[in-house]
C-alpha cells in the first residue's frame, strides 16, 4: 500500500556521527571503534527509528546486530552538496555511479541497457548515488536501489557490510535475477528512455501516479549517464549475462505476450503506468489452472490481454467484476469509483504486483481478523479471506501480511468491509461524492505524502468519472447509506470509544497509583533500558502496567487505540504502542478515547497530531500519563517524574528490549531517561487533561 511515512530521506553514516561530531561540547578524537558502532546503531534504530521502516526481520528472527559502512573506496562523504553531483568527475557520487555502471556492462548489458538501470537510480530512486541512503517514506526502502525494505539486502547471506555499488548489484541479481533478464530481453537497441522505463516498470515498479511524476526525469538522467560513458560503443554480451542468468537471452521480439516468464518477489504496491507495454502476468502456478494464452484463472483471476491502455484495462476488469462493485457498496458503504481510483494508485491493476495478481488484494488491505469481512465470508464462504496465500508477504517494511482473498470479487467486496472498520475513514463510508471519499481517505491519514489527496483528485478527475454510472446503480440498488455499523457485531466490538472503563478490569492486576504521583528520588543517574520482566523492584512502584488498562502483553487485546497502525499490520512500533497506551489510559464520560486523539504518523509526529486533533497544550515539561514525542523519530508514554525531572518511561520497539527491536509484536519496554537527555533531545510533551479528560482509574504500577 501506500506508504504512510513522510518521505525522508537520511545516510546512515552521515546522520549516525552528525549527532557527536556538531556538537560542541564533546571531544571524539579519543573514541573508540566500539563506541562509533554503537553510535550507529543508535542513530539506525533507537533513535533513528520512524515507523514502518526499522523492522528488522531476516529469516523470521530479528536482526539485532547493526549495519555499519566499512568500504573506504566508494563510500559515502559528507563534504558538502558537490560532493553529490554524479555528472561530476571525482566525486564520491561519481564514482558510486561509475561502478554501478561497471558492474552492470561486467554483467553483459549494452550501454543502453546499463544506462537504464542507472538513470533510475540517479533520476529518481537516489539521485546523490549515496550508499546507504534510507528512505524514511515510500515502504522503508535503502541504498542506492531503495530495496524494499532496505533490511532485505542487510540480512542477505552475500551482504559484505561495505555497501559498495558491487555488493549492491550482486544483490539485485541475488534477489530478482529473472528480472534483470527479462529487462535485457525487452531492451534492446540503443533507446536510453525505453531502457530507463522498462527498467522502472520491471525492477522499480512504483505507483502509478509516482512513476508519471518521475519518468521524465529517469529517462533525463538515463541519457546523460549514456553519453558520459560512451555508451554506443558498448554492446550487450550475451556470454557474460549467460554466466550468471543462464540460458540463451532472448531479443523482445521473442518475448511476446503470453510467454512463460516468471514474476520478481518485490512488492512494492505499484503499478506499470505505460499500459501500452503492459504485459499480463504468466507466471504459472502448478496449485492453479491458468490459460498461458490469456493468462485467465480459470478459479479467480481477470484476463488483460488485448488491453490497449490502462484506461481499458481497468475498464475491462470492472465490466467483469461489476456485481462485486455493486456488493462491495452494500457491505461497506465504500464508493465503487473512489475504490476503484484508489487500486490505481495502489497496485495499477497490475498483474505483476503479486498483492494483487496473486493474493487478489485490491490495495493496502492487510489482514487482522476474519471477523472483520463477515459479509465476504456470507457471499463467497468462509475461505474466501485468509491471512496467508500466494501475494501476501508485505514488501514496503511495514509489517504484518496483506489479506489474501480467494477471487477478485472477494478482494473488492473485502477492501470496502476493511474500510468500513477502520475508525480513522468514518466520513468516507456511506459517501456519494467520489472526491469527497478520496479527502476522507487522505485526511484520515492513510498516507503522509501531503500531495497524497492532490494525486487522488487528479486520479479521479482521470478515471473516476468513468464510474459514476457504476455509483448510480449502486446506490440505486442498495440505498445511499448502505453500511450501519450498529449491524456489524465486530465493529460495535473493536470500537474503542464505545468500551466503558471498568474499576474491576483486569481482575488479577495488583498495584498502586504511585506511577502517576510526581516525585521520589532513584539511584539511576544515566540512561537505563529493560525488558518488561527485567524492571528493578525499585522502579516497579513508579512502573505504569498497561496490563492494568486491559492491554494484553504480547497480543493485539486491548490495544484498539492504535487502530490506524493496526489496520496497516503495524504490531512491533514504538507508534503503535504509544496510540494504543495513550488512547486506554485516558477516559472521558467513563469512556476510554481509543483512536480519538488522532495518532496516525511517524514517533516524532504523534504529540503534534495529538494537540492538533483534540487541542491539548505542548510542553517540555513532562507528567505522568503524557505522550512524548523527539525529533530523532521516537514516541512513547510518560510512566513517572522524579524529583531531578528524570522520567520512566513505557514504549516500544527499543533494540534488544521490545517490539521490532527484538522480533516481537505487541510487547513494551521500560526506560529511564534524564532530564539532560529530554533537554539535548527536545523532547516535548503532550497530555489530554486539559480537555476533559482523566486518568483510566484501572490504571496501577507494577507494585
């Protein structure tokens, strides 16, 4: 789905010894090797930590061992702007660029070809040729090809840790081999902007409305890099690309539609947006029949061959899953032209992104509970929405699985029934303005990108009004409001603001408010991190148990306050856990606020969001029960003040303590932190007190 981050970009290296380096007061000529490690690390995960982007997972397990930057030939300088300008011989971009090129011609390309690949690195993807550039935005991606999450290359079994160009497309080749060669079959001759198009539509595969912003500048950049290294002169090798590809290399003409080809594992929910060269996807499946000739599933897929143009593509798949549109309108009250703009800009109807060609899912649907697609399950059976199938391996680093759905049909009736649930799009259901719908979406948070709502406007302007005969005989049929949540027993159940605070929940918690009463004097005087089970007893009476407010440890029970993460399959974040604390800790007209005080953004984003939403005061002053928020990207709770204005603190996804950090989901951590770290670090503060609201009264510490 689309990524709901800020885009952001930072290196690693550069930011990780930024924060000693500008900083006046220390002296770091004396410090060691290990020290400098474990900067980094700080810089990457703790404290460089924003949500959807630091889960790291390499084989199921958590990677706890940080990545650092050893290459001393290629790597990345932070002398200045000009030191990024890959069009200028001897600097550090140059020659990232200079050896990327190296490495794809020493694998067999053409200069066309190698041109292609470069000039979507150096047009859009990472336009400084900077090794270990993270994008804090658009899925988690990294490094110079934004793998996709950037913890894919990291954990590989071939990464070297120096993050050189070299490494870097020997990973490509690792990972999608069948793509690169597939790119050279269909790019031939010496056309630098087919190439850097084929390239972005096979390898990069961004949204639709992404790749239409940026195309041009791909194919600029293609160009340039083609002329700088002569590339007319170089001609595709077939002898080197078989060495590591295998087989003969077909030309594109050999290549038509239809052919056996194999699909890349990148799931970057997007789209091809040059539906001229959209090929169907013809990946056989042995647990499916399927019609290589028409690339038909004979169970569940759509046919697109002989679409002319995206327009006729999406228009042929409609006029074949019209009745589900017309369903999906009854069962979510979610508006076929706006659905139907939305899957545009999520997966582009393209076949070849494996959440949809595979898993049917029309966009960002991730799976939570069965219980939520009561009314796709009555239509289609009980197996129509499962969390596991063909397609579901979420790709952009955020988490969780995609839902897998069983047919298209199933896919649209389901994606309206999931929007239906999610209380942060209530204005987009029951809507019969299609723009008016796409505003609800972006303004209830479904994507940080603040040009998000311009692009679905524009989508719609393009391809929504198609619809709207589609939208009359669905309201037509089923009424304007369609969908009442009172008739869905689930969502009357997941909807935090309707659970009533009971003083007797959870009966087996034991504690005193002491956690929420300032004062009282420790022996820490530094830093201090440790697991839920690993608190000092000393600590335990200040320690606020978010059991006590019927957050369940190591499950989602309890945790309804962070429903915009939840409904994203964001379980192990520090944002998850602050949204979901914060919304069972405070309680209006005997009511816990759940998802109300709007928490929907990145760890440094939430105090903002929170006062912005319910009109609370901003401090840097903390007290119990505050959400905290700093702008190296981090948010947690306020547990206790002491005297010195040192707090404890209750988060997650803190390395080697909870959440991400350790491979777990739906866990917390405890943290005491001095005031001079709060100071140095600007933290601020925000709490709902001022607005009507108190503290749950379940709410106890540790002891």
């Amino acid at each position: 789905m689309i990524s709901k981050k800020k885009l952001r970009r930072i290196s690693l290296q550069g930011s990780a010894l930024s924060i000693l380096l500008l900083n006046p007061i220390v002296n770091v000529s004396h410090l060691s090797s290990e020290i400098i490690t474990f900067i980094k690390a700080e810089a990457e995960t703790y404290y460089g930590y924003a949500p959807e982007d630091c889960r790291v997972v390499s084989g199921g397990s958590a990677q706890a061992t940080p990545k650092t930057d050893t290459n001393t030939a290629t790597d990345t300088s932070s002398k200045g702007a000009a030191d990024t300008d890959w069009t200028q011989p001897g600097t550090t971009a140059y020659k990232n660029l200079k050896e990327t090129w190296d490495f794809w011609v020493g694998k067999g390309m053409s200069g066309a070809q190698a041109a292609g690949v470069a000039g979507n690195i150096g047009g859009a993807e990472n336009t400084s040729f900077t090794l270990d550039l993270m994008e804090y935005g658009g899925g988690g991606g990294g490094y110079l090809y934004q793998f996709t999450p950037h913890t894919k290359y990291s954990s590989w079994e071939g990464y070297d840790k120096s993050n050189s160009a070299t490494n870097q497309g020997q990973f490509v080749i690792a990972s999608e081999g069948d793509t690169v060669k597939r790119y050279i079959e269909a790019t031939q001759g010496e056309d630098t902007a087919k190439a850097a198009e084929n390239w972005a539509n096979m390898y990069e595969r961004p949204a639709a409305w992404a790749l239409a912003a940026s195309l041009k500048s791909r194919q600029d950049a293609a160009k340039k890099i083609y002329d700088m290294f002569d590339g007319g002169k170089i001609k595709q090798d077939n002898s080197k690309i078989a060495s590591w590809a295998g087989g003969d290399v077909k030309s594109d003409s050999s290549n038509k539609e239809g052919s056996k080809t194999k699909s890349g594992s990148k799931d970057n929910s997007g789209g091809y947006t040059t539906s001229n060269d959209c090929k169907p996807k013809c990946d056989i499946d042995s647990k499916s029949s399927k019609d290589v000739k028409t690339n038909t599933n004979t169970d569940s897929s759509t046919s697109s061959a002989g679409a002319s143009s995206l327009a006729d593509k999406i228009d042929a798949f409609v006029k074949e899953h019209k009745d589900a549109y017309l369903q999906s309108w009854k069962a979510g009250g979610f508006l076929p032209s706006a659905s139907i703009v939305q899957s545009i800009i999520e997966i582009g109807f393209n076949e070849d992104v494996p959440s949809f060609g595979k898993a049917h899912n029309m966009g960002g649907v991730k799976f939570a509970t069965k219980a939520d697609y009561p009314y796709t399950t009555k239509l289609y059976g009980d197996d129509a929405v499962s969390d596991s199938g063909p397609g579901t391996d979420v790709g952009d680093g955020t988490g969780g699985s995609y839902a897998y759905f069983k047919s298209y049909d199933a896919g649209i009736v389901g994606k309206s029934e999931f929007m239906a649930h999610q209380n942060l799009y209530t204005k987009a259901i029951n809507n019969t303005d299609g723009k008016a719908t796409l505003d609800a979406i972006a303004d209830g948070g479904w994507a940080t990108d603040p040009s998000y709502k311009t692009k679905l406007n524009e989508m719609y302007d393009t391809y929504g009004t198609r619809y709207k005969w589609l939208d009359q005989e669905a309201i037509s049929k089923y009424g304007e409001k369609p969908y009442e949540a009172s008739n869905s027993t689930d969502n009357v159940a997941k909807a935090s603001e309707t659970k009533a605070v009971s003083c007797e929940e959870p009966g087996a918690v034991i504690g005193g408010d002491g956690w929420q009463k300032t004062g009282g004097t420790v022996n820490y005087h530094s830093d201090m991190f440790w697991k839920r089970g690993d608190l000092p007893d000393d600590l335990k009476p200040y320690a606020l148990n978010p059991e006590s407010i019927g957050m369940a440890f190591g499950s989602r029970t309890g945790w309804d306050g962070a429903s915009a993460y939840l409904s994203s399959g964001i379980f192990d974040q520090c944002t998850t856990f602050s949204a979901a604390c914060f919304g069972a800790l405070w309680v209006k007209d005997n009511k816990q606020m759940g998802g109300a005080h709007g928490m929907s953004g990145n760890g440094e984003d939430l105090v903002g969001q929170t006062s912005a939403t319910l009109g609370t005061k901003v401090s840097t002053t903390p007290t119990s029960g505050d959400v905290f928020s700093y702008p190296n990207n981090h948010t947690g709770i306020v547990s206790h003040v002491f005297d010195n204005g040192d707090i404890l603190v209750v988060e997650q996804n803190v390395i080697g303590y909870s959440g991400g950090g350790i491979g777990e989901s739906f866990t917390w951590s405890y943290s005491y932190i001095t005031k001079g770290t709060q100071t140095a670090r600007s933290w601020t503060f925000t709490n709902p007190s001022s607005v009507g609201y108190n503290v749950n009264p379940s709410a106890k510490a540790l002891a």
